[in-house]
C-alpha cells in the first residue's frame, strides 16, 4: 500500500469515525439557546444528548451483522442516509421530545459509519498495525472536539441553533458521497450469516465469551466513559458555574481536547517500544490516581477553573493513550466476526457512556464534583475489569505495532 493510498484511507475512516462525536460536539455551546427556543432547562436539554448515546449504543448492535452479512458499504450507504434525514428533522424539531427522538434516530444512523470504520480497519490493515490505525483515527478525530464547539458557538451567536444540524446534514452527505466513490469494499458479503435472532445472538455471545474481548472491551469502555462524563457536564461547568460565555468555552473544550489527541499520538510512538497490554497497565493506574485527586479536591472545594482544567487534561490524556490499545486488543482475535465484534465493542462504549452521561445529572452539586465523581469511579471499575479478567485470557493475540508505515 502507498503512503498516498495510506493517508487518504485514514482521512475517509476518520471522517467516518468523527461523524458521531461531531455531531455531538457542534451542538453543546447551544444549549441555551436551544433550552430558550424550547421553554425548558439545560438539564432537560441534556436528555436528547443521553438519547444519542443510547441510540449508538442499539444501533452499533443492529450494523454489526448487517456489516458480516451484506458487506462493509451498503450497511453504511444505509445508515448516511437516515442520519441526513433525521439531522433535517432535527432542524425542524420544535419540541423537547421531537428533537429527543430525533437525536436518538440520528445517533442509529450515524453509528453506521463508527462501527464500519472499526471493522474496515481490521480488514484493510495488518493486525499489527491496527493500534497504530487506531491513533492515526484519534488524530482525525480530534478535529471533532477542536473545530466542532468552536463553530457551534459562532453559529448558535450568529444565526438560530437550529443551522448547526443543516450543517451536519452538509458533512454527512459529502462523507456519502467520498464513500460512494473512494473508499473500497473490504469485505465480501457472506450469505451464510444468518440474520436471524438467534444465529446473531449466538454471534455476539461466541464474541462476548472470548476472554480477551470482554477484557478490554469493557475495561476500555469504563475508561472511555470519563470521556462521556466530561462531554456531558462541560457545559454546566464551564458556562454555568465558571459564568464562561459560548466562545469561550468552545476554546476551552478545544484547547482540552489536545490532551485527548496530542496523548494518541504519543501511543504512536509508545507502541513501538512497549506492548498495547504494558500501555493501557500503566495509564489505567494513572487514570485511577488522577480521577481520585479530582474527586478528592472537587469534594473539598480546592479546585478553581485553572485546577480544574489541569485535572481533566491529565484525565483526557490517559483515555487517549490507552483508547487505541483496548480497542486493537478487544478485535485482534477477530477476523470472520470482526463486524460483530466491532459493533459490540462500540455498543458497549455508547451504552456505559450514556450511563455516565446519566450519572452526573444525578449527583445535585454546582460544582465539579458530578464530572469528578463519574470520572474516578469508572476509572477504578475499569481496573478492576482489567485485573480480574487478564486472569481468564490463555491465549493471548498480541496487537503490537510492528509498524512500516510511517505516521502522518
């Protein structure tokens, strides 16, 4: 494979990747505006977020079959087009509850594209490599938390909130139209699988068995969740408690998200000297101690906004390093059910995550302590996952880079 052919592959699949966290992402610093043009509360505002993670979560679980049976393009041909059309039906939400439902109808499209960039990257590239593919997404991906506020507070200042899902809508179908003419199929569509419920259930079960898998599958999906908890929270603390206007708190979440995709790309390099297991041992037990002294001082009230800042960096930072690791160790035993794996892996992201998302409206405090409390007691669960289960994996198959192909 070129290094042209490389490159253009990672910006189609990262586009694809960052399609969901981009639609998540633009529209947080409209909040207000959204809860004022609906007569309700941010707090209720939040809910279409937490029916967009839910949506992820089932429609991850629908594709992954889809994708083992009829190929990697039509499932994603499918789902680009109902996430145009309910973006637009978001545009035309004028309820509470319409754009709640449409938000979770507009998740179950744009899972598609996450759950088939995953599995393309394990039909496109060696399994060696698939850790280093994984940061070189982060890196893509990270255009989403950087670009994606940032534009979401001009136009929520500029025009109506309700021009940010038009523009969505614009994203989509150009990422549409480059996977019609640019991307190829990596995956023969395979009759035998049956699309039955129970030869699929059985499909998730044979994956969900395997030890490594479940291992770093759902240590990784705890991790992740810190990332969801801040997501969600954000806009209450910087903008309601920290009194940050809609500009400058859409800096603030960029300037943030470097620690997310600067640490991925720290992984590129990690990976060739250490082992994705050595990786993700070390900066859980980081993760632990950071969230710990996070939720220790948001429970004391030592943390102004400059300390509260510096925690969740060092927070994002470990999920960035240890992100790509757990998801090339959770797919490395796969091949035939890479699709069903992908998707389940993804559902059980986007499900833990709206469980978080969920968590901190539940603890009552204007303060940081919600954010800090959900970000500590996934982090330690996910170490307990990861202590307990590496005890059931016999046979491991390592995803260590042992890559050729330089970074870009």
């Amino acid at each position: 494979m070129t290094k042209k052919r490389y490159f253009f592959l990672i910006l189609i699949l990262g586009s694809l990747t960052a399609l969901a966290p981009f639609s998540i992402d633009m529209y947080l610093p409209g909040f207000k505006a959204i809860a004022k043009y609906l007569h309700t509360s941010t707090d209720q505002v939040a809910l279409s977020l937490s029916s967009f993670f839910i949506g992820i979560a089932a429609g991850q679980l629908l594709y992954g079959p889809l994708l083992d049976r009829f190929g990697r393009k039509k499932p994603l041909y499918f789902g680009l087009a109902l996430y145009i059309v309910t973006s637009i039906g978001c545009y035309f939400s004028n309820s509470l509850q319409m754009l709640i439902i449409m938000r979770f109808f507009e998740a179950i499209g744009g899972c598609a594209a996450s759950v088939a960039a995953m599995a393309m990257v394990r039909d496109l590239f060696p399994v060696e490599d698939n850790a280093k593919v994984f940061s070189l997404l982060i890196l893509v991906l990270g255009a989403s938390p950087m670009v994606a506020p940032t534009v979401g507070s001009y136009i929520t200042a500029a025009f109506e909130w309700q021009v940010i899902f038009l523009i969505l809508t614009v994203i989509a179908a150009l990422i549409l139209l480059a996977v019609i003419f640019f991307l190829p199929e990596s995956y023969q569509p395979d009759p035998s699988y049956s699309l039955k419920p129970v030869p699929i259930i059985t499909h998730f079960l044979t994956v969900i068995k395997e030890p490594q898998f479940f291992t770093y599958a759902v240590s990784g999906a705890f991790i992740f969740a810190g990332l969801f908890a801040y997501v969600a929270s954000s806009p209450i603390v910087f903008i309601e408690i920290f009194k940050m206007d809609q500009k400058s708190f859409s800096w603030i979440f960029a300037g943030l998200s470097v620690g997310f995709i600067g640490a991925s790309q720290v992984n590129s390099q990690l990976i060739k000297y250490f082992k994705s297991e050595q990786i993700v041992n070390v900066t859980l037990v980081c993760m632990v101690i950071i969230s710990a002294a996070f939720l220790i001082g948001s429970f004391n009230g030592w943390f102004g906004m400059a300390g509260t800042i510096v925690m969740i960096f060092g927070v994002l930072c470990c999920v960035g390093i240890s992100s790509p690791n757990t998801s090339a160790l959770s797919l490395a035993p796969f091949t035939k059910n890479a699709g069903s794996a992908s998707a389940l892996m993804g559902a059980l992201q986007m499900a833990i995550g709206a469980l978080a998302s969920y968590g901190v409206t539940l603890i009552k405090s204007q303060s940081t302590l919600p954010m800090a409390g959900v970000m500590a007691g996934s982090s330690v669960v996910a170490l307990l996952v990861l202590f307990i289960g590496k005890k059931f994996i016999k046979n491991k198959v390592e995803a260590v880079a042992g890559a050729t192909m330089a970074a870009h």
